[in-house]
C-alpha cells in the first residue's frame, strides 16, 4: 500500500481547496496600455498645448518613464523630466514650452507597468491646420516590448537553483530521515551519520542550488534595469541605473530583500551540514534554511503578473504554492537522480536497494500534495489570466501555457509510473530511467514557466454591449460598443410600450459607478436634439464591472430609470 505521510496528507487536503480562489473577482489585463491622452493621437489643435498628459489603464511605477515632446526638425519642446501626477498614479504628465509654433509634433512616451514590463509608444498631434495636415499616413504606434533572452535564461536559472536546493533540503528532512519505522540498529547508524556519508553527492547538489540561485538573482537587478530604462546591458551595471531601479521600482525593492535573504541562508545552510553539532541541532538550521528558501519564492511572487493582478493577494498565493510545488517535486527528482545510485554505499547491497525503494515510495507519496497543488494553482492561473477559452489557441501567451500544461501530462504519466514502481524492490532500475526522463521535461517545465512571465496574458476581446430593461409603461435600451478601455460610443432609446420610439425626450444621463471602489464614478450627459438612438462618444477608464444608470426625462417631466450591468473587457 502507498504510504502518504500526515504532512502530505494535510498538504494535499489543504491545496485541493485553492480552487475555490476562483470565487475571488477576476479580470484579464495585458501590460499598461494608453486610454487617454492630451493632445490625443492625430488631433489637430487651434493653439499650442501647455503640457501633455498620458492617462494609463492601471498606476505606474515612477521610474524609467520618459515624455519627449518634438517638433518636425527633431528639437525638444518640453520643459524636462516627465513626473506621475500625484494624485493620479495612472497619469504621466510633462509641461510643454510656450507659443508653439504651427506644425506637425511627436510624443515619445515610454513607461514601467505595475508587473514590472516596459511599454512605449508615440502620439504625434499639430499645432494649427494648414498644407501640414495630417494624412492617412500619420499613424500612431504602442508596443510592450519584447522580452530579452537573457531575462527569460536568468529566471529559468532561478527556477533551477530553487529546485535544487529546496529539493536537496526537503528530501534529507523528509523524505530520507524517517525511511523504516522499524529501524533497526544498522539503519539507525546510517541515519545518524552526515548527508555526504549516506547520500554523498548531496552536499554538492546543495550548494550548487545556493550558488545558482544567488548568481540569478544578483544579476537579475541590472539586467531588469536595463530592458526597463530602454538602455544596453552595460549601462544596466551603471550606478544611475541601479539606484533608480532600487528606489523606484517594485523589482529593485524586492531584490534587496531577496539578498538579504540570500546572505541569512548560507548562515543556515553552513550550519545544517555542520558536523561539529548534534543531529537534531543541524535538523533546526535545515528547517530554517527551508523557511528562507520558501521566503524567496514568495518574494519572487510579489514582482510580474500576480502583483498586478486586480486582487493580488490570491494571486500571489497561487504563484507561491506553484513554484514551491513545482521545486520540491523536480528538486526531489534531481536528488534521486543524482545521489540515490550511490546512496548508503557503505550497506550491503540489499539494503542500499531497500534504501532506495522506500525512498521512492515515501517521494510518491509526497508528489500526491505537489501534483494537487500544481492542478489546482495552474486551473487558477489559466482562469485568471486567460478568461475567454480561446485565447488559448488564439494568443502567444496561451500557445506557451498549453506546452507548459502538455509537458506537466507528459510528467504526470511518469510520475504514475513511479507510484507503481514503488511497491517492487526489483523495478528500482526501472524506475531510475523513468526518473531521468521525468527530471529532464521537467526542466523543460520550468522554462516555459520563465517564457511565461516576460509574456504578456493579453485582454479579453471586447464584445459590444446592447441590452433593453422594462420599466414600468417604458423600455430602455443601451448599447456600448466596442465596450472597451478607452472611447466608447453610447446609445440610448427609449420606448413605450408599444414599441414607439418616446418623442419629447429632455433629457438622458448616464451614471457608471464602478464594482471597485477605489475607482471614480462617471456621469454624462447624451444630446437629445437628434432623433432616437442619443448618441455620444464618451471614455470608459478601466476595465471590470461597471453599474450603468440610465435616467431620462420626458416632455411631461415622468422620469424613467434603468440600470444595466456593464462588464468592460480591455483595449479596443
């Protein structure tokens, strides 16, 4: 029978619930993107602008943004340094040089989202009309940035160097320690002797987690710093750039926490390998190692997609129990690997095979909790980033999402093979093949998973909106299309109970009161000097839900009054 330990048991119970973090508000959402800007894209003004302001979709992150405004020889026009507008985070704003003169001007902006990736684009406008006119070649342009190589290989070496020396760790603590609950007095000898006598490629996996996993991340800082200030590698390493990306930016403060870290696991780690202590002595600094490593994981979870979620909290959860089950799982595949064909080779050869099977088996029951929690988490992380099934299928980011879940099946189905394994000493040789195949997709995993977080989700497509409500001897309709971030036209009829368009109406107001309250309520009001459907052009600011109010008076002053629940989806 397969043996599943109280913690897995208790793991496993605890991480098949995650998916109720499905009940939490969600909302898809790609990088920062542009919903309103002043001068907006082509617009043709009367006179010179006083400053131009760039509103965005979600707040930014103050460093590394820029706003150069320039005329058509190429000159500056602005005054200086960009700067957020203090009491909108979302709003990047720049003062302009008076008296403009007429022509054609460009904004270059660039910017830092709150997940940490750079966006940029260009709004060109014009001062005065005339021969410089804007044709239908003036075109204005956003982009996110394409992610570097060289970020994808360092967070794909974190990812590895977490697994390592998390794995090594919780194998000699749990898995290992505890292989026999009959122990006898040679296995007790062996469970009191150092990891390097029974297990003696163990302490260099160890190290070799550590010294990766603080090679990523100290290289880490510059290289973000650099794709998010736009400037090469080299300028990266600048005392400017680093100080800017520490103080400003998300990534920087977290990277300063994570060498703290860092610094306090070798302390740990020194300690629980240390021979000149007590077996339990160097269990205490092993746990504590385990406390730190999980540390960094979470830290890691606090920078990218899940800290600019609308509700982070869940979302930085799931991403935390996802890398931790994911390194424990490969990190234990690795220990396997490499140090149980030559575990306990001062036994007799029939108990190092022994050694190694309950060693397996006890990992089988382990993986039970790490494949619920990576079920459970990956439901979550597909749901919550991508909302509609078919981005699947139709965006980059679901093309990777679908590998990374392709090769997860792929381990599965060897893992399974492994629960088998288990129960029979003599397919322990068997079993080390299906191991190595399954380490090697594994990594594999992981760098998918690294792909994954330079990518952007992408926003649900946008659906035009148009429902009609009944209220009391009247009908009203609303229609919003494309029923997306940024300008929207609004349409509202309203009908008696014939189905004849009301004539005399004096008057039609939209009320959008949005589902989170830090956000601001907006009133408009529709012309009504044209005939039915009122129509008006009008900005939505931020996606999610949004409660639309329509009230219309008409030629005898009866009010009529409809609600409507609009769910805006991202850019058009």
């Amino acid at each position: 029978m397969l043996y599943l330990s109280r913690p897995a048991r208790a793991a496993c119970l605890l991480l098949l619930c995650l998916p109720l973090l499905l009940l939490f508000p969600h909302s898809s959402w790609a990088h920062a993107f542009v919903v309103e800007s002043s001068p907006t894209e082509n617009q043709v003004l009367d006179k010179s602008p006083s400053e131009v302001t760039i509103t965005f979709n979600e707040d930014l992150q103050s460093a590394f943004m820029s706003i150069k405004v320039t005329d058509e020889t190429g000159k500056r026009v602005d005054t200086g340094k960009a700067q957020l507008n203090p009491e909108h985070p979302s709003t990047m704003e720049i003062q302009l040089i008076p008296g403009m003169k007429n022509g054609i001007y460009t904004i270059t902006w660039r910017a830092l989202s709150a997940d940490g990736h750079p966006v940029n684009g260009v709004i060109p406008f014009q001062v005065g009309s005339g021969s410089n006119a804007y044709t239908d070649q003036a075109t204005p342009s956003e982009s996110s940035g394409t992610s570097r190589i060289d970020l994808i290989a360092v967070r794909w070496l974190l990812y590895i160097g977490l697994s390592l020396l998390f794995g090594a760790i919780c194998f000699r603590l749990f898995l290992l320690p505890s292989i026999n609950r009959d122990k006898n007095r040679s296995e007790q000898k062996m469970l009191n002797q150092q990891p390097s006598d029974t297990l003696p490629r163990w302490t260099k996996l160890l190290w070799s987690g550590y010294g990766i996993t603080s090679a990523a991340i100290l290289i880490s800082l510059p290289l973000q710093a650099s794709w998010d200030a736009g400037v090469s590698i080299r300028e990266g390493f600048s005392l400017p750039i680093l100080g800017e990306a520490l103080q400003f930016t998300g990534a920087g403060k977290i990277w300063f926490i994570q060498m703290i870290l860092v610094l306090l696991l070798s302390v740990t780690l020194i300690y629980a390998i240390d021979p000149s202590i007590s077996n339990r002595q160097r269990r205490v600094w092993g746990y504590s190692s385990v406390l730190l490593t999980l540390s960094l994981m979470l830290s890691k979870a606090f920078v990218g997609h899940p800290a600019a979620a609308t509700h982070p909290a869940p979302a930085i959860v799931a991403d935390f129990v996802h890398l931790a089950a994911s390194a424990f799982w490969i990190g234990s595949l690795t220990v396997m690997v490499v140090c149980l064909p030559v575990a306990g080779s001062e036994l007799p050869v029939s108990k190092q095979a022994a050694l190694r099977q309950i060693a397996l088996r006890r990992f089988a029951g382990w993986g039970i909790a790490m494949v619920a929690a990576l079920l459970a988490t990956g439901i979550y992380g597909a749901v919550l980033y991508l909302p509609a099934p078919f981005m699947l299928l139709n965006t980059s980011y679901g093309l990777v999402l679908l590998g990374k879940a392709a090769l997860l099946l792929v381990m599965l189905v060897f893992a399974a093979s492994q629960f088998r394994s288990a129960r029979q000493a003599a397919a322990s040789k068997r079993a080390a093949g299906g191991l190595r195949v399954e380490l090697s997709v594994g990594l594999l995993v992981m760098l998918l998973a690294a792909v994954l977080t330079h990518m952007s989700p992408g926003q649900a497509p946008a659906v035009p909106f148009e429902e009609t409500r009944t209220t009391g001897e009247y009908s009203v309709t609303l229609a919003v299309s494309p029923n997306a971030v940024g300008s929207n036209e609004f349409k509202v009829s309203v009908q008696d109970s014939k189905g004849t368009a009301v004539s005399g109406i004096q008057q039609v107001t939209l009320t959008l009161t949005p589902a989170d309250p830090d956000q601001d309520q907006q009133e408009f009001v529709l012309p009504v000097k044209q005939q039915q459907p009122f129509r008006s052009q009008e900005l939505i600011t931020s996606e999610g839900t949004w409660a639309v109010k329509v009230h219309a008076l008409t030629a005898s002053l009866d009010a009529v009054d409809a609600e409507f629940t609009l769910h805006v989806g991202g850019k058009k």
